[in-house]
C-alpha cells in the first residue's frame, strides 16, 4: 500500500441517518484504511435545508415560529447524532485525521461538491439497496455520485446478515 | 488492515480490453492490496460468445468455416492480450495469489455471477465514464452490477490527466 505509507490521502466519506452509511465507514476503516496511514478522513453529512413554510397549511394548521425552530434544531440534533456515531467507529484508527463537514442540500450535490473542492482520492458511501420501483422513482445517490465524481467511488451495500447500530430517529 | 492481515479477502477484478480496466486494477493494487496481504485477486474477463452468422450476409458476403474459425481466435487472443497485461500489473505485489477467469457471456452477468459464486469480498471495475446519451443507450456496467452484487464495490474512473498502456486491438 505505497500510497497509503506515502503523503495520505484525502477519504470523503458520505454518512447519513441510515446504518448502511455507518457500515460503509466500517468497512472503509477495516479494508483501505492502515494503522499507520496518514489519510485524512472527511465525514460529510448533508442536513436538509430548510423549508420555507407557509404561515398556515390547507388545514388551517399554524406554522409558528417556534415549530419552525424547533423542526431546526431537530436537524441540528440529527446531524450531530449522525456524526457522532461516525467519529465514535473511527476511534479504533488514533492516528487517522478525521475531519467533519455538515453541509446544507441535497445530499447528491453535497457529496459531488465536498469531492470536488476537496480533490478527494477516493470517495465512500453505503447504499440503500431500494428495489426497482422506489429506486426509479427516487433516483439513487450513489448511482448520481458514480457518474459525477471525477475520482474513485466505494460503495459498500449492508450484507442481510449483519448490522451495525445506527442513529435511530425519535 | 485487520482484515487484510488476517485471512485474506477474495477481490474480483473485472477486466476488459479498456485501459480504464487496467488503471482500476492498477489503483486496487496501490490502495487497497498491501505487500504483505493473504488476498487472492480473481480477474474475470467476460469473452463475447460465439455468433451464429448466417451462411451469407445481405451483401451476399460469404461466411466462411474459415472465417468464423478466425473470428473465435481473434476472440480467445484478445482474452489472452488482457490478461497478460492485468498479470504483468501484479509483479509488483508477488505475495499475492492471481487466478484468471474467462468467461464467455454478456460482461454484466459474468461479472456478477463471478461474485456470487466466489461469495467476493470486494468487487473491483473501471467506467468508461460514457456521456449522458451513450449510457442511456448502452447502460451501464458498473451501475448494473452496483445494483445486483451483495458485496462492496469499488468504481475507478480513470482520471482525465492519467492514463495507462492497455491492449490496442490490432
């Protein structure tokens, strides 16, 4: 592994709510990454933006503008879980650089991007593995971001078998 | 690398007359495989199958035994021509066990049947990175086969700048 023992590279890993992300750091942790790399980790998570609500909804619902913050901070709460999960795995690995990176979008120009600026060598991501229709309907991340980025792409599907515990919405 | 240390992952490399082939089996060995690894690399090439031709075109071009003999070599030199070239990339890690793989068929169902039947560890292929208009006429290897094997796989783009000798069909 030359280049590993070398100069380190740049990891953009892709981690979300969904175990299957959690799974793919793992497997990344344990497959490309060694003991005595320089690699630098780059956790990228894409938080939702958020959404500008009417002040009343077709039930006559009221958006206030405490919900709204709520709804926010909600996020804000997801995406630390998330991350927090993320930093936890790497902590077999002390001497990796591990970098956070919290971006608000669409988590298909979010990853493509965070790539992109980074000149990433290598770019990480699970895979929800949707069946045909939901999959044509919904577009799939890691098929966008296998066709746009410019550098190599590991996607790493969750075996039936196994699990690794994510962070469980409440 | 604990699991490289350990037993050894089976890595399926699917190879082809591209150098982007090449260039992904080129960059698994550098970034993936290290020197001291017990992992075996299985480089599957998927030969187009034999075609059955009429005994005249509509040209009236006569299709000869001779020819169709031809053809079948023509085919069986090429396999040969790519897997010298995959071969001779693996000098470099001579701990490593190489076995070779051709089969005739479709590459997509080669390719993930080879996987399956190997229960792989990790699934390793270049892209041809064709535009938007070409893909959606061809499809696309590496996104059938993303979609279809149960294991990690590892998409190498090759990059604009870079590029490596391949197998120039002559």
């Amino acid at each position: 592994m030359a280049e590993t023992e070398g100069k380190g590279r740049r990891i953009v890993v892709a981690v979300d709510e969904g175990e299957e992300s959690l799974y793919a750091l793992s497997w990344c942790l344990q497959n490309v990454v060694s003991q005595n790399s320089k690699d630098t980790l780059i956790l990228v998570y894409a938080k939702p933006p958020s959404t500008v609500y009417p002040a009343m909804d077709g039930t006559g619902y009221l958006f206030s503008a405490d919900i709204i913050a709520s709804m926010e901070k909600y996020r804000r709460d997801v995406a630390a879980c998330v991350m927090e999960n993320a930093i936890r795995l790497c902590k077999d690995l002390p001497n990796i650089k591990v970098e956070k990176k919290v971006e608000n979008g669409d988590p298909r120009e979010v990853i493509c991007d965070t790539v992109e600026k980074l000149a990433a060598d290598l770019l990480v991501m699970g895979t929800h593995g949707y069946g045909l229709i939901k999959r044509a309907f919904l577009g799939s991340v890691s098929n966008y971001c296998a066709q746009n980025v410019n550098c190599p792409i590991l996607i790493v599907k969750i075996p039936k078998s196994e699990g690794v515990s994510g962070c469980k919405r409440s």
